[in-house]
C-alpha cells in the first residue's frame, strides 16, 4: 500500500510534469532506451517513468541520476541562481535568520530541564 503524501500546489505539479516531460524528450531526442537510462542512472524502470511523468514522490537524487545519465548534470547549476525575492528582502535590510527558531516541543522540554 502506498504511503500518503502531503499534497503539492497545482502550479509545483505543473512545473514538475514539464520537467519530467523535458527529461523524456531528451531521451528520445538521444535516442536512449528507457531500459538504458534506468540502467546508467542506478534507478528502476518504474522510478524513471515516475520521474518522466514528474511525480512528486520521487527524491531529487533520483532527477539528479536521471539527469547526470541523459549528460545535462550541469543544468543542475542554474536552479535557484536568481533568488528575487532573497534579494529584495537583503535590500530591504530585513535580514534572514542564521536558523529556524525551535520548535514548540524542544522550548517546553528544555523548561522542564531546567526546573
């Protein structure tokens, strides 16, 4: 039985379809079998039509493989590169915070530590 996942917003299952679709396309445009491909990237048969059919279930690390098989590992730079929003924010003068704050279960543990 599968697990149930935390549902995604319809715009991240949309950019993820393309992105499985662009995998694919690539592939064929290779003229790599998906036999092949699975194969050179470590993963199942399954996993990579998974991965071609963008499903948010699969790891990263599975994208990467698949992309790093098809030779376009060096796409992988160019995520994230232009962070807008940081940027505004860093300009702003608003500061980011060095971590996450604690959450509500370790403050109350370390209380009851204390007394």
């Amino acid at each position: 039985m599968k697990e149930k996942t935390d549902s995604i917003l319809p715009a991240l299952a949309r950019i993820l379809e393309g992105f499985g679709a662009r995998l694919k396309a690539a592939r064929l445009r290779r003229r790599y079998s998906a036999d092949m491909v699975a194969q050179r990237a470590g993963i199942a048969r399954a996993t990579l039509s998974r991965v071609e059919q963008g499903d948010p279930g699969v790891s990263f690390g599975n994208y990467a493989r698949v992309m790093q098989a098809l030779r376009l590992e060096q796409d992988l730079n160019s995520l994230a590169t232009d962070d807008e929003l940081g940027r505004k924010l860093q300009d702003a003068e608003l500061g980011t915070r060095a971590r996450a704050p604690r959450r509500k279960s370790e403050r109350v543990k370390k209380a009851s530590q204390k007394e």
